[in-house]
C-alpha cells in the first residue's frame, strides 16, 4: 500500500488564545507540528507527506519538517484539505492520511489501526469513545434536546482515505461548502466508512487549557532514584584460579558453582534485578537448567543491565565489596573496576570494587569460601 499524507496545519489558532498559531508552539519542548509530522514522515512513499500551512510560515515549516512538500492553506480547513490533496497529485498514493497537526498525541497504534480497516473500507477514522452524555444547547446554554448517546463517538484524526475516492468526494463537494472532517465529505458522497479506537492523547489542542492537559497526558513518567543491593557466596575447591568481575585471578583454589561461580558480579546482577523489582538472577538463570553450566557470569550481568534499559531505568553507580582472606584482591581492584564498568557503559568513577577480610572470622575467615555484596543506584520511573 503507498501511502500518502496531509498534515493541516494552516489555521491561526484563535481559541488557543494570544501568540503565534498552536501549531509552532512548543509541546513539552518540542513544536506541536513536529509531534505527528515526524511520525507521518516515517510511513508515506518518498515525496508523500504534504503539510499545509500558510506560505508566510513555509521557511518555518521547511526548516521543522525538511522531508514535506508544502502547500498553501485556505480560509478554511476545508479549503486547506482540498490544497493538500491537490499537492499530493504527483505522488498519486494509493491512500492517503489526513491529519490535524493540532493533534500532536498520534501513535503507531492508531496509525495501523485505520490503515487496517482502508482495507475494508475506502474511509477510515479514529473516535474516542465519550464517558460523559451529549446534550444539545444553544448559544446561551439553554437545553434543547437529549440525544441517546448509545452509538455517539467523537471523531479524530488522522482520517484515512483511499486516495482517488476522497479526491472525487472533494471535487463532489460544492465549492462553497464548509465541512468539520474528511469524514463528513466521504460520507456525503456515499462512501463506506469504518471507525476504529484512536487514543485519549489524540484530542485536538484548542483551548489555553489543553496545552497543560495534552502535556500531563504525553508526559513519560518521572524517574526515581532506586536502590538495590546483592549478595553472593561460593565454597572454594580444586582449582588453580577463581573469577572476580570477569577477570581470572590465580589462586590455590577455585571456586565451586554452577555458572563460573563469579560471586561480585552475581551479587550485582541480583542488585540491578532488585533495583527494578525483577526478581533475582535463580528466576532468569535457574541453576538447574544446563545450559548455564560454566556460563561466563558477563551473560547474566548484560541481561540485567538490559532489562534496566529496556524499563527506562539508567544506571547511576555501582558498589562492590569482595570479602576473603585470600586471594589478595587489592592488586587487581582496578582490572576489576575496569571489566565492571565495561560491561555496565559506565564511566569508571561510577564503579567501586572494595575488598575487606573479616579477621579470620566466619567462613571467609576459615577460608572455606569468598563471598560478595553489591550496591547499586538506579534511575528508573
Ligand atoms: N486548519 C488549516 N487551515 C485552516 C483552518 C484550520 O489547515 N484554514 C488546520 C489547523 O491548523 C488545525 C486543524 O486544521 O491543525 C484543525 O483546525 P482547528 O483546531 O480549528 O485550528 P485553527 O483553525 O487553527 O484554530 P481556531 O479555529 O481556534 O482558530
Ligand atoms: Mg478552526
């Protein structure tokens, strides 16, 4: 399917109050054209997305949105849309989207939606389905009727169209005629129409008010500093060596475990897991399953700094402390510091390795084994 786009976004703004048109001004920092000119960008054929808007802003518009080709608004929205559809004659899509730039909370979702039902139908728009009940009133709020509002939704945009059919509806449509959609206009020319969920974050942007409202919605949630802390031990046995952060360290001894029996970095795997409340690393790397035997524990740290990421959550430092008698840790501290911060992306002041005996007390003073903590701090909503 090629697809097409118009991007409206030639009005003044009037109701949105004094200062420049809605559509320049900033949206949680960013321009509320770009929020859906961006998006739009991304599906259309090459040459596809067409933004009206009035030529005293194209430098504007040309220097937001550098991949549309622009066309001059109308008096009206009406008049726009007919503008934009004309521009996009060249490209000839088969489909073509119609949006508000107005309406800057467009998602992915919404897009595919109506693009699914254009195969069922040569129209296609978003709705919000209304909690509260219509009423009709006059220009001084008196109560004219009580319409059912059983089957009543209001309508968004973007309004998909195959692209020769909302043509002819358009040129169907008489001249002077004034219309609030592209909806309406295929609907007056007999087309067939399937309505899809759009998003609450598509409400147009109208008002003052609905700045602040629109920015509370398209927010991401704030970031929280966490904390989250781990501990390891293992049993020494034959060997010749043991694994601390990923760095070998000869030794009388090694260390008897599943995986490669790296106490540091479990205890901080465990730690990053606890940080964001993903269990720890028995429920991700159950020791009974064989394909962690001899596992290098860099595996197990990359898969709990991934799912940090992936839930928005940024590493802020880390802190380890190693404890036994033997091997002298001190010597490696900053190979060990190194691999850590590697693996993590961090900047090396971020990471700290402390090592400390407990005075031949315990099992770590029996030397019968070397255990680890860690603590780390992370950003994360
Ligand atoms: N629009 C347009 N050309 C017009 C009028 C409107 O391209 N002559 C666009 C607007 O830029 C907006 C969308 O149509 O993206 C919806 O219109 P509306 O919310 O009414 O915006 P404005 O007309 O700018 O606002 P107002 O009616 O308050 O002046
Ligand atoms: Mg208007």
């Amino acid at each position: 399917m090629r697809i097409g786009a118009v991007l409206v976004a030639a009005g003044s703004g009037v109701r949105a109050g004094a200062g420049e048109p809605k559509q320049f001004r900033p949206l949680l920092g960013r321009p509320v054209l770009v929020w859906s000119a961006a998006l739009l960008a991304r599906r259309v054929v090459p040459g596809g997305l067409v933004i009206v808007a009035a030529p005293e802003q194209f430098d504007r518009v040309a220097a937001l949105a550098p991949q549309a080709v622009l066309a001059p608004g109308g008096q009206t929205r009406t008049q726009s849309v007919r503008a934009g559809l004309a521009a996009l004659g060249a490209v000839n899509p088969d489909v073509v989207l119609i949006h508000d730039a107005a309406r800057p909370g467009l998602t992915d979702a919404v897009i595919d939606r109506v693009l699914e039902a254009l195969r069922l139908a040569p129209a296609a728009a978003p709705y919000a389905p209304g909690a509260d009940s219509l009423r009709q009133i006059d220009a001084e709020g008196r109560l004219l009727a009580c319409p059912p509002r059983e089957g009543l939704v209001r309508v968004q945009t973007p309004q998909g169209f195959t692209y020769s059919a909302i043509v002819d509806a358009y040129a169907a449509l008489a001249a002077e005629a004034e219309v609030t959609d592209d909806l309406e206009v295929a609907h007056h020319f007999g087309l067939a129409a399937r309505l899809v969920p759009g998003a609450q974050s598509l409400q147009k942007l109208t008002l003052p008010e609905d700045f602040a409202m629109l920015e509370a919605l398209l927010s991401p949630p704030a970031a929280i500093a966490r904390i989250g802390a781990g501990f390891d031990a293992h049993r020494f046995g034959p060997g010749d060596h043991v694994v601390l952060c990923g760095v070998k360290i000869p030794h009388t001894a090694g260390l008897l475990g599943h995986s490669d029996a790296d106490a540091p970095w479990h205890a901080l795997t465990d730690a990053l897991l606890g940080a964001v409340g993903a269990g720890d690393i028995g429920d991700h790397f159950p020791p009974t399953d064989p394909q962690w035997k001899g596992a290098p524990s860099r595996v197990f740290l990359a898969h709990a700094r991934d799912l940090v990421q992936a839930r928005g959550g940024q590493i802020v430092n880390v802190d380890l402390t190693i404890i036994c008698e033997a091997p002298r840790v001190k010597p490696h501290r900053a190979a060990l510091r190194q691999s850590t911060a590697e693996v993590l992306g961090l900047a090396l002041d971020r990471v700290s390795v402390k090592a400390t005996t407990t005075e031949e007390m315990g099992f770590t003073g029996r030397r019968e084994g070397l255990a680890a903590m860690a603590n780390v701090s992370v950003l994360a909503p």
